[in-house]
C-alpha cells in the first residue's frame, strides 16, 4: 500500500505521494507539479517501484479536540 511521502517510479517518471485518497492517489513531482492517477494504473504501469519510503506521518490538528478523553484513547491517536 502507498503512504504520505513514498517516492515512486512509473511510466519513466519519479513522484511523492502526497495524498492517497480511495482509488487515486495524488502525486507531486519534483518541480512541484502536481497530478492525480488511478491507483490501479499506477500500480500496473510498467516499471512501477516504491523508490523509498516516506517518512513522514500525518500531523494530527488542534490538540485541544483531545481534552477530556481518557488518556489511553489520547495515546491511541497521537501515535
């Protein structure tokens, strides 16, 4: 499965995911570009390869939306 920040090859080109969402996937290239593809024609193209995994994780938003949930669930989400 595709993550936030893998950098793939496909079709002669080298992208970042930056949103997968569904069955497309948008992808952003190195001069900022950016372009949405069908996962399944992403990943049936010729050549196709995770060129290196993403290291990013998604940023969760305002904290305070947290508050009065028991700490277990609070551990849950941040991680």
């Amino acid at each position: 499965m595709l993550s936030l920040s893998d950098r793939i090859r496909y079709d002669g080109r080298e992208d970042t995911v930056f949103a997968p969402h569904g069955t497309s996937v948008r992808l952003v290239d190195d001069a900022h570009a950016a372009s949405v593809v069908l996962l399944g024609h992403l990943v049936s193209s010729d050549g196709f390869a995770v060129v290196r995994a993403g290291s990013v994780r998604p940023v969760m938003g305002d904290p305070g939306a947290l508050k009065g949930l028991p700490e277990d669930v609070t551990d849950r989400v941040r991680w």
